[in-house]
C-alpha cells in the first residue's frame, strides 16, 4: 500500500495560518495604538478646555469657627 499524499495546501495551510495571524496582530496593535494616542489628545484637549472656560473656585475648611 502507498502513503497518501499531502496536498500542496494541506502542506502549507500552517504557513497560511501563521502569517495571517501575524498580519491580524499587527493590524490590531496598530489600530490600538492610534485610538490610545486619539484618546490621549482628546483627554488633553478636554482638561485644558475646561481650565480655559470658568474662574476655578476654590473652599478652604478650617478648623475654627468665625468669629460672630
């Protein structure tokens, strides 16, 4: 009896796999370091948009009542 022979795919699907995996990672860790850096200037932009629209109030608590 004769083997039977691998098929030229079936001999490279492992190849395949591996390669289109390593595409996917490296287009998901792109994609996620664009959002991350986005979400940073938005962050940014947000914290000094706030600072820039209304005096900052600021309450001192003592320990002391005021004089009446």
């Amino acid at each position: 009896m004769s083997q039977p022979s691998t098929l030229r795919f079936a001999a490279h699907e492992s190849t395949v796999r591996r390669v289109a995996a390593g595409l996917a990672l490296a287009l998901s860790l792109g994609l996620m370091a664009g959002l991350d850096h986005v979400a940073d200037r938005q962050y940014d932009e947000a914290w000094l948009a706030q600072s820039d629209n209304a005096p900052t109030q600021v309450v001192v608590i003592t320990a002391k009542r005021p004089a009446a």
